[in-house]
C-alpha cells in the first residue's frame, strides 16, 4: 500500500484572520510474517501568501 494525499487546511476566516497550509503527505505500507509498518511523512507545498511559515 503507497500513496500520495494532497491536505489544504484552512480556518476559513476572513483575510486578516486567515490561516491556511498545504501540504503532501506521502505513505507507504508494507505487511510481513510478523506484522504491519506504516510510514508517513509530509512536506510543505509552497505557497505565494505564508500565512504562518513556521507550521
């Protein structure tokens, strides 16, 4: 099991109290004799506007 998720979070405020982030998250599952590993990591889309660049 692999894939890619685009996620866009947003508060939904109006402009000066907006926040907002994109990012891609990547996984990857793998099954064996004695069990189950996930592994997710995600990076950080880039953005025109970085409401909060720290997140």
């Amino acid at each position: 099991m692999n894939g890619v998720i685009f996620n866009s979070q947003s508060a939904g405020k109006s402009e000066s109290f907006s926040i907002s982030w994109n990012r891609i998250i990547l996984y990857a599952g793998l099954e064996c004799k004695n069990g189950i590993s996930y592994f997710r990591t995600w990076l950080r889309s880039p953005a025109v506007k970085d409401d909060y660049p720290n997140i």
